[in-house]
C-alpha cells in the first residue's frame, strides 16, 4: 500500500494535534514578522524561515502522533528553520529564474508577453510555478522530518539525510495539500489566522469592531480553514512514514555493512588456516 493511503489514519491523529498548535503557530508567526520587519536583510529571511518552522511544528505533531516522543532544543529548531528557509528562497530565485528564462526564449520566437496573451501565459506560468515548489517541498520533507525529531542525545545526521525519499506518496498529497482547498497558499491556514489576528489588532488600535469575515462567508471560511489544516496534517503523517522507512533502510545498510566485514574476516582467516 503506498505511503500516502497508509498515513491516512496517522493524519487524523496528526489533525487533532495541529488544530491545538495552529492559534500559537499564528502568533508565532505575527511576533517573528513585527520584529523581523525592523532588521534589514532579516526581514527578507523571516517569510521563509516561518514557513519552514510551521513545517518543523506541523511535522511534530504528527512524530508524536507517532509515538516519537523526543523534544528537541529551542535552538536546533530555529536554526532548522533558517536553514531550510534559505534553502526555500534559492529554490524559489531559482525557479523563478528559469521561468524568466522560458519567457525569454518564447520571446525570441516572437511569442511576446501583451495584454491579449497574458493571461495564457499566467495559467501556464503560475501552475508550474507552484508545481516545482511541490516537487521541492516533496523533495524536503524527509530532511526536515529528521530536523523536527532531532535528539541532541544522538548524533546529528545533518539537514539533509532522506532527501527525495518518499517523493512518489509525497508528491501526491503535496499538490492536494496546495491546490485543493480552491487555489490557498500552502499553510493557508496558518496565514489565515494570522491575519485575523492581524485585522482584530488593527480593529482594537482604530476602536473599530473586528472584522472577521473578509468578504466570505463564514462557513466557507471555516470549512477551507480545516480542510487546509487536514490537507496539511496529511502532509506530515505523510513524511514521517516516509522518514521512518528512510531510518530504517539506514539501519538495514549499517547491519549489512558490518555483516559483510565480519564475513570478509572469516574468510581471510580460512584462506590463512587452508594455507598452514
């Protein structure tokens, strides 16, 4: 059974757990942004490197769901989070370049960007866009499921052990998890609440009632919230079964390993008695 079906029931237990974190990751989020904001240079890492630590939370939930229990320090997980944040912005420079590059290419066969075209272009552009992203995303996920369980009582297998495994069930479940509750941003939810507290903060300075409903309807709102946190949950349940197999394969090549030099030394020592 492939790995998406499998973490299925693990989502669900994955989903309960990160329903409790989302308000806390929105406030996270909103201080990380108010005091990013007054740093220069940090203020362009701070996008990233909330989206990878909401990740690193998200892909928690579902460790202990699990059964992986380990906590590890305040100080790994920041780090993570900036490291696989600046890993997100390369990625996204150079995607966003190669598409730039496509367009010029188009340009010089006479296929020019104008307003008659443009939106042809868009539906191409975008959509690919975010695909890659989803490549990548599917690419990373077993790396930072091995940051967010990190133990500092073991040794470190680096940031990137297990990229790309599992990307066939992760690929999957990362286009639902960005496209399918009707075109919402990865970590919609999170960013949905994240502006809510926003607006309610901005509502409460201008003594104005809070405005909440944005123009939606409130059960549209509600219902893309929660799919978009289950789509999310599914995600991590997702990665951790693939990290799981990623460790186990790891063990299996070590145990082999010393088998094969315990067996090479058996045979030098026979080839050493067949020769007295």
């Amino acid at each position: 059974m492939p790995l998406f079906l499998r973490a299925l029931p693990l989502s669900l237990q994955t989903f309960w757990r990160y329903l409790i974190l989302l308000p806390f990751l929105a406030i996270a989020a909103f201080v990380f942004y108010a005091i990013g904001s007054f740093i220069p240079f940090v203020s362009y890492l701070v996008p990233a490197a909330v989206s990878a630590y909401c990740i690193l939370a998200g892909l928690r939930c579902a460790l202990v769901a699990r059964g992986h229990y380990n906590r590890p320090s305040t100080k790994q997980v920041l780090m993570a989070s900036f490291v696989f944040g600046i890993l997100l912005l390369v990625v996204k420079n150079i995607f966003g370049l190669a598409l730039w590059g496509v367009l010029q290419v188009m340009a010089q066969f006479g296929m020019t960007v104008n307003d008659s075209n443009i939106l042809s272009y868009a539906l191409v552009i975008f959509p690919l866009y975010y695909i890659l992203l989803a490549i990548y995303g599917s690419l990373i996920a077993v790396p930072m499921t091995e940051a967010a369980s990190a133990d500092p009582r073991r040794p470190n297998n680096g940031y990137f052990f297990g990229f790309g495994a599992g990307f066939f069930s992760l690929f999957p479940v990362t286009l639902v998890w960005a496209y399918g509750g009707k075109f919402f941003a990865l970590f919609g939810e999170v960013w949905t609440l994240f502006f809510m507290l926003l607006s309610a903060m901005i509502a409460a300075f201008n003594g104005d009632d809070i405005p909440w409903e944005w123009n939606f309807d409130t059960s549209y709102l509600l219902g893309g919230t929660l799919f978009m946190a289950w789509a999310s949950s599914w995600f991590f349940a997702t990665a951790v079964l693939a990290w799981e197999k990623a460790g186990h394969r790891r063990k299996q090549a070590r145990v082999d390993a010393i088998e094969a030099q315990r067996l090479s030394g058996d045979e030098l020592r026979a080839l050493r008695k067949s020769r007295q």
